[in-house]
C-alpha cells in the first residue's frame, strides 16, 4: 500500500493546484480535481495505470484515456511533474519543490532526496550561455537497498 500524504499538506496542495489552475484558464472539473488529489496523497510516483486502478472504485465513469490526457495537461502547464523509469514508463508526482530521484531498475521503486551540494553549484561554462535553465535535476538509477539484499529491508 502506498504511503499518504498528511491531510493539511492535502488541502495546501488542492488550494494551490486550484489557483494554478486558474491562472493558466484550465477548468477545475470533478475528475481533473480527483485525479490531481489521488496524485498528491500518493508518494510512490504512480503511472497512469496505477491511478486509474486506484480512482476506477470511486469513478467507475473514468476511462484510462481520461486519465492520461488530464495527466499530460497537468504536466503541459507545470502542475504536476513527470518521472521517466528505466522502462520509459511514466509515472508522476505532484510534489513541485526542488528534489531528486533514485529509481531502482529491479523493483521500480522511486525515492526522493534533497542534494543542497548539488542544488548549489554553478552551471559549467560550457552550458551557462546556452539559455535559460528552468530546473536542474539528478536521476540515479540503481538496486535500492531491499533489492539488493534479497527483497529484505535493511
């Protein structure tokens, strides 16, 4: 089961994603707001299929193409970020603060982190007068821990 985001983060995150909406003119429909809400209390990165899985009970209506459309809106106009894995499968987050990845390429679990070192350092000159960098970000990709110990937890 996948870990849940504390509610007053919850309703932080849904005021915000709201006024994001408005300001770039995308309507706030029921399923847009359903979708973005099992997005930001998930904190395993899920994939389109795993949404649509979790929200089908609630949402019988709801189809997968649904789904991926709002999730490629969301990500056109910077609401919601998204994770490319070693299987070029997508999967998501809606966690929009400056952060890493490491994804394991046996079980596919995805970790954030905080590098402040790496956050901090200067661009190479090479790429400084290249243009504007909106983000600079790290993917490590690896066995994690449990994995590498047999499927064990350290």
């Amino acid at each position: 089961m996948a870990k849940k985001l504390p509610q007053t983060n919850l309703e932080q995150k849904l005021r915000a994603f709201e006024q994001a909406c408005r300001k770039v003119g995308l309507k706030l429909t029921h399923q847009r707001l359903e979708i973005f809400r099992e997005l930001a209390v998930a904190c395993d990165h899920p994939s389109a299929e795993t949404l649509y899985k979790r929200l089908q009970k609630r949402m019988p209506t709801l189809s997968l193409d649904t789904v991926y459309r709002t999730l490629a809106t969301f990500e056109k106009h910077h609401l919601i970020t998204k994770v490319e894995t070693v299987e070029s499968q997508a999967r998501f987050e809606a966690d929009m603060d400056l952060h890493h990845h490491a994804i394991c390429r046996q079980c596919g679990a995805i970790t954030d982190f905080n590098w402040n070192s790496f956050d901090a350092v200067q661009l190479p000159k090479e790429i400084s007068g290249w243009g504007r960098i909106d983000k600079k970000n790290i993917t490590l990709h690896g066995i994690c821990g449990k994995c590498a110990n047999g499927g064990r937890a350290k």
